[in-house]
C-alpha cells in the first residue's frame, strides 16, 4: 500500500508534511516547522495519531515545534544529532540507519551541505523520498554550513535513485528557481516548464512534489557536471536578482 502524504503550507515559504503508513495507522510528520499548523492539519486529516516526528536537520523552521508536539502527543523524535542543538531529540539517526514507519522502512541517507548533519529519509520500496532542504523544484539548499563538494556528493546520492522516486521537499522556492534556471538553460523544453511552474503558482498550487526524473532533466543543479559547476551554479544563485 502507498504511503498517505498530506502537504501544507505554513509559515512563510515551509511545507508541513503528515506520513501516514495505511495499513497500521502509524502517523508521522516530517520536521516540525510549525505546531499549529502541523495539528490543525492532522485533525483535519482524522489520522487521530502521531507517532513519530522525522526531523531532516536542525535549523528551526524545521523543529521548532518539537518540544510541544512531544508534549502534547506524546510522539518519539527522530532525527541527526544536530537537532539538540535547539530542539528535543529522543532517538539519533544517521546514514545507513532504517526508521519504521508502521511496516513502511524508511531508509536513511546522509545528505551534508545546507547544514553538517543534514539527512534524508527514502522509502524505497514505496518509491517515496522526504529530503529536507537539499533538493527543491529547481533548485537546492544553500551551503550554510557545508562545502559544495559536500552539497554536490549528496545530490549524487539523491540522483542515484530510480527516476520516478517522488520527491518531497520543504519549501517552496520554484517559480524563483524556474527564473534562475532559464537564464543557464535556453532549451524549448525549459520555457515550457518554466511556464508550467508559474502557472502553478499564479494560483497557489504547489510545486512539490516533483520527481528525479523531472529535476535531473531540467534542475540546473543536478545537471551540473561536475563539484566545480556545481559550485559556480551554486554561487551564482546566490547572488541571482533576475
């Protein structure tokens, strides 16, 4: 059975992500940016649970509901070591290790570069991924702590994955990448999808999810060829007005 995913938005670009494993009932968020939203939204869900809270890395927007979630549901946090940093953490994961979602594995990866302890969850065999801030529509996560070798090796993680692997993100940044992209690509197809992201947007539809075969043939950042072009994309980005 497949995964029940229910995406939100919440604050002022962040999405808010409920996982539901169907055949237990087992119920989980991915990171906490926002308690409020995160409870009104499983209430809207009647899911009635929450068992699990998957944090991604440690930046607050990402586990600032932690500590009341945990209060007031009772759940087990899970996530990389960085998250004590500023949050409440119950159970440490890092590359390599599996998280049970009901009888769903979720497989973790270790993803460093927009932060140092960055990780990704996959669910391999649901052909489901929930990764944080490294790959977005378009785009990637800024280097804030990490190198772009870091940040490029673990987009190489992400791109080694079976193509229609669906890809959950946590912001929505795609229209600002789709501008970024067309000024790298001038191919028909990337208007076209360019166009089809603005479309969406114009009328607040969301982006996300995307697949790995849509962003390895149209994101500029997995279509870099190297670490080197990776990190001139990556600069070039962050410095992009248009």
């Amino acid at each position: 059975m497949i995964l029940d995913v229910r995406l939100f938005p919440c604050l002022t670009d962040n999405y808010g992500l409920l996982v539901r494993d169907p055949q237990t009932g087992v119920v989980a968020t991915i990171d906490t940016p926002d308690a409020d939203a995160i409870l009104a939204d499983l209430e809207a869900s009647g899911w009635g649970r929450l068992d699990l809270i998957l944090n991604t890395h440690w930046h607050p927007d990402h586990t600032q509901g932690n500590a009341r979630l945990k209060a007031e549901k009772g759940c087990e946090i899970v996530g990389p070591e960085e998250v004590r940093r500023v949050a409440p953490l119950d159970r440490v994961v890092a590359g390599g290790d599996t998280v049970m979602l009901g009888e769903v594995a979720l497989e973790v990866s270790d993803t460093p570069g927009h932060t140092l302890g960055h990780i990704v969850y996959r669910a391999a065999a649901q052909g489901q991924a929930f990764v944080g801030d490294v790959l977005f529509p378009l785009g990637c996560g800024r280097l804030f702590e990490g190198t772009p070798e870091q940040m490029w090796d673990s987009l190489q993680v992400l791109a080694s994955w079976p193509d229609e692997t669906v890809i959950w993100s946590a912001h929505e940044y795609a229209a600002a990448n789709a501008r970024f992209a067309m000024s790298l690509d001038d191919r028909a197809e990337m208007t076209d999808h360019a166009a089809h992201i603005f479309a969406l947007r114009s009328v607040g539809t969301p982006t996300v999810p995307t697949t790995l075969a849509i962003e390895k043939a149209f994101n500029p950042f997995l279509r870099a060829r190297d670490a080197s072009e990776f990190a001139a994309r990556r600069a070039a980005k962050d410095g992009f007005s248009g």
